[in-house]
C-alpha cells in the first residue's frame, strides 16, 4: 500500500522514531543544541509544535552517539502518563511519603537504566549487584537486571493505576524501604544519581525533561521545579521543555535564577526563521512526492505564506499543506491564492475548535480561554484590519501586532498566557517606550489569523509590516473593548473547596479558611480533577474515524475505559494490531495533551 502525505509529514515527533529524526532534523545553528547538552539548567521555552521534542530527542542522540568520547549520559523522559496519580489522594498527613515524587523519580530512575544498559553492557553485573541492595531478596543476592526494572515499572504502574486512598497503603505496598527513601527524598535521589555518575565514570548526566509542565497539575508543577532545582549540580544538568504562559514555577523557583531560558523565538520577516521552515518542510515533501514540493514553490508568494502562518510551528504548516491535499489541490495545475487562503481557514478553524475544547482539559482556565478568544476575534483583529486599511491609503508600514501597556499587561496575563500557549500570539517581554513616560509590550499575532481574515493580503504586505510605535496601535485600560474586559476578568477568581472528600461546599469566596459545614480546612483547586474530567469524556472527542469511534462505541462508553483496556480488550472486527496501536496512541495524546 502506497504512504499517505500523512506519513512523511508526522507532526508529533513522539511518532518519530530515531532513524526519521536524524533524517528530518533541520539544525537552525543557533547553539540551541549545544546547550542542550552542556553543564547549564535551562528551560526550553516554546509554544506547541515549535520543535522543542525535536531538539531535545536530538540532543539525546548526538551524546548517545558520541558517548565514547565524551561519557555524557543523556536521558530524555517524557511525563505524558503523569495524569493518571491525579486520583491520589493523601489522607493520612503524618505520612510523608509523597506518591507524586515518588512517581516522578522513578520515571526518571528507570529511563536512566535503560540508558545506563544500552550504553555501558560491560558493567551489567556491577548495576545488578547495586540493584541488589535496594531490592533485597532473601534466597538471591543478585538478580536479572529485568528483575529489577521490572519491579520499579510495576511499582510505577501501582502509582498510576492503583486505587489508592492513603500513603498508608502506598508505603505497604512499596517493594522495598530503602526504594521509598531513595524516590521520596529529592536528597537522597540526587545523591544516588550521583553515585551513577562515578560509579560507571560518567562525565555527567543530562536530564532532558519533555512536557515537563503541560502534563501536571499546578500543584504537582511547584513541586517538580522545586525537585528541577534541588538536582543542580556539576555531574546532573536538567532541562525542561515548557510552554510559555501556563506554567506554575511556585515560590522558591526563580526563572534565569534556578534555570536559564531558552527561548523558541521565531519571526515571520526573518528570513533565516523563514527559510528554515522552508527547508523542514522541502525534506518532508520531496519526500513523498516531487510534484508537490514543485507545486507548493513555484510561486513565492504560496511558499512564503504558508512558512509565515507556521508562526515557528512546522506542525501548523504541514497542517496547511493536508488540507491543500484533502482539497484535492495539488491535482490542478498551479495552487492560487485564493485556494491557499481558503485552506488556511479551514485550518484556523480547527485551530479554533482545539482552543474551545482547551476549557474541558485546562478548568481552572475556562472562563478565561472564553475571553481570550472573544478578544482576540471580536477586538484585536477587527481594529487591526480597519488600522492596515486606513494605512494602505497612505502608503505607510502595515501592522502585524499591537502594543499593550505594562499595567494592563500584568491585569490581563491569563489572558495573554493562554493566547501565547496556544501560538496565536507571541510577546516581546522587552519594554518599549509608548510615548508620555508609558512603556508597553509589543505582542504579534499569528500570521495564519492574519491572512485568514484579511488582515494582510499576501508575504509581501507581512514583508511592509514594522513593530515601530508609530505603525501600530496601543491598547491601555481606557481603551474601549478593553476596559470592559478587565471589568469581567477581575472578577473571575478561583474555587475554594472543602479539604473534606466527604463534604461538598465550594465558594468563590477565598477568605474562607475553614468549612462552615463541617470545619474541615478550606483549599483552593480545581472543582474537579483533571484526570477525572478527562476520562469522563465520550470517546467521540478522540481524534479518530467515525467508522472507529462507532465500533469502539460498542465496547466502550468513555475514554477512561478505553484508557484503561488492554490491546486485547480493544481489539475487534476491523481494528487489529495496527489500528489497536493508533487508537492508543490518540487516547495518550488526548490524556497528555
């Protein structure tokens, strides 16, 4: 059977294995992988679908194989499974075990491991005699190496699956004591780590953290920065990939402080940001067919586009060049304008819909997702076409972007944070003067929004776009539209809920230190849990073919039960091991976002 389009243009690099990443990687010669790899902490900053997994898979490669030379160990670990110990529940305060770190060092303990066994099989049974002391067996002193992997993923398994109501019953089910002190003990796991490091001569090790923010809660946020920060050391380097805006670093973690950052900065006039676009998708699309890539180029003006509306994001573009194919547009003659402009919106469509349905994942921030889409389409966007419009008259510079002032800035951050984490929008937190002593934030937009409603009419208008003051327009708290936002947005704040299982009293009101029902201590969370909400959902939210869900239908009423099964409670008529394995697959994504 021939490949689809689909197949070369896998847009989520965890579907990449290592042969098509070093074949697809383009490197944009920044340093950015080199500091993947050096002695620094460092959060990788970016939207999604801005290439963060890419580099940090890469970087894993590069030391893997030069691992001879250099002895630096590095481990990427993705935490995508992270939300299933949201059902945990910690009644029995005087027990300090926290199943969260637990769950969190051993995720990393046991992809360090495997590392360690690919990497160095001549000291297998100087792992396996370490091994041995923190899974003491009474008839062996040493045992398989798979023995011991085996009981910390069943022991990771028990964290994420079991229903477990104390950490009573968590520390009696642990399988060894001397486990529980190294995976709870952010100290004691630091020092055996650094055991690793001398035992098997190790320059260091690099942790490369992927969606190391995404996939938590905000309280198990604080708490994985704060353990991030307590690993620093000259033999242990972590990095983090993060997305801007919804990341909860807690109290004791100062970004630039504790970790540098990294940022994916990218900018639709930049020629270089461009072209490097241009080549990620040219290597795709050659690829898979010849007469695509001649199509797509032959007019500089499509090209152009379609590398702008990427914003930084390959993904976005090769989501562009789908629909150019579902359309059946690459079987006509040449591809025009107004045929690409039509694709894009479709695609800003869909972008759309995915931000809506954001609410049903992100709670906390439902009411504000509602916000920043209204004003962005019914305020920002509407202003910025009638201010180009007046511009063209006059031949001046057009607008790609606008300024917000700093205090209006700070009072709508939540707002601006999940504009940004979703990539329509990307801010320059460099203050700029505005003019009367005032300093404000230049903040673009998505160009795929631009050229959808017209906003700017092809590359060569994004090309006459300029950032300067005087060519854009400057929002503040009087600014009409934007007053009455910040009217509705003060006013959201978050729920303040019984710490009782058994009591249900929820108030808006966070003065409330204890329940006036039944005295319990009050907490500020979400109403309900994000796991909870997540596996509630029908299974009709997947990303799969109506032909699929209706047969799943059959078995399956939501996506916890679909979560759960094994591949042999999903498999059926017509979905076998291929389709088993691409349904599990979409479920995880769903779950991890």
């Amino acid at each position: 059977m021939k490949d689809s389009l689909g197949s070369y243009i896998v847009d989520r690099t965890e579907s990449l294995n290592e042969t098509m990443i070093k074949e697809y990687f383009i490197d944009s010669n920044d340093k950015k992988l080199a500091r993947l790899l050096d002695t620094e902490q460092y959060l990788l900053l970016g939207s999604r679908g801005i290439g963060k997994t890419m580099l940090m898979k890469k970087a894993e490669i590069e030391a893997t194989e030069s691992f001879e030379e250099h002895s630096i160990l590095a481990v990427w670990i993705s935490f995508e499974e992270s939300i299933r110990i949201e059902r945990i529940k910690i009644s029995d305060s005087s027990i300090d075990v926290d199943p969260f770190l637990q769950w969190t060092m051993g995720k990393i303990l046991i992809e360090v491991l495997k590392k360690i066994i690919e990497l160095k099989p001549e000291n297998m049974d100087f792992l396996s005699t370490r091994l041995s002391r923190i899974f003491p067996n009474s008839e062996m002193t040493i045992l398989s190496l798979d023995y011991y992997t085996g009981i910390l993923h069943d022991y990771l398994d028990l964290l994420e699956t079991a229903e477990i109501e104390s950490n009573t019953d968590l520390n009696r089910q642990a399988p060894s004591n001397e486990l529980v002190r190294i995976l709870d003990n952010p100290h004691s796991f630091k020092s055996f780590i650094l055991e690793i490091v001398d035992n098997f001569n190790l320059s260091r090790i690099i942790l490369l953290f992927d969606e190391a923010a995404h996939v938590f809660s905000p309280s198990q946020q604080e708490k994985f920065f704060t353990f991030f920060k307590s690993l620093r050391s000259d033999k242990i380097a972590c990095k983090a990939a993060v997305y801007p805006g919804i990341t909860t670093y807690g109290k004791s973690f100062e970004r630039n402080q504790d970790a540098k950052e990294i940022r994916m900065v990218w900018s639709p006039q930049n020629t270089e940001d461009l072209n490097f676009i241009k080549n990620v998708l040219k290597k795709r699309i050659q690829s898979f067919n010849q007469g695509y890539w001649e199509k797509l180029s032959v007019q500089k003006d499509i090209i152009d586009t379609i590398c702008m509306c990427s914003n930084g994001n390959p993904r976005f573009a090769f989501h562009i060049i789908d629909e150019l194919e579902n359309s059946k547009l690459f079987s006509k003659k040449n591809i025009v304008r107004n045929d690409l402009v039509n694709a894009i919106r479709r695609v800003v469509t869909s972008k759309w819909d995915e931000f809506i349905t954001l609410s049903n994942r992100l709670v906390k921030y439902k009411a504000i997702i509602s916000e920043a889409e209204s004003v962005l389409k019914n305020i920002i966007i509407p202003n910025l076409r009638i201010w180009n419009n007046n511009k063209r008259n006059i031949s001046k510079k057009l607008s790609s972007g606008f300024y917000l002032e700093t205090s209006t800035y700070e009072k709508l951050l939540d707002v601006l944070d999940i504009l940004s984490y979703s990539n329509f929008i990307y801010v320059d937190e460099s203050k700029k003067s505005i003019g009367h002593g005032k300093y404000g934030y230049y903040i673009s937009i998505n160009p795929a929004l631009l050229f959808a409603d017209l906003v700017l009419r092809d590359s060569s208008e994004m090309y006459n776009t300029s950032t300067n003051i005087d060519n854009n327009q400057n929002y503040s708290d009087n600014t009409d539209g934007i007053k009455q936002l910040l009217s509705r947005v003060s006013q959201i704040s978050d729920e303040n809920s019984c710490s009782n299982s058994k009591c249900d009293f929820v108030t808006d009101d966070l003065s409330f230190t204890f329940c006036k029902n039944c005295g319990s201590k009050m907490e500020i969370r979400e109403s309900t849990p994000l796991y909870k909400i997540l596996r509630s959902h029908e299974i009709n939210y997947l990303k799969l073919s109506e032909a699929i869900i209706t047969r799943l239908s059959t078995k399956f009423f939501n996506i916890g039960e679909l979560y759960d099964a094994t591949e042999e409670e999903i498999r059926m008529r017509y979905i076998q091991d291929y389709r088993i394995s691409k349904i599990q697959g979409v479920v995880k994504e769903y779950m991890s976002g």
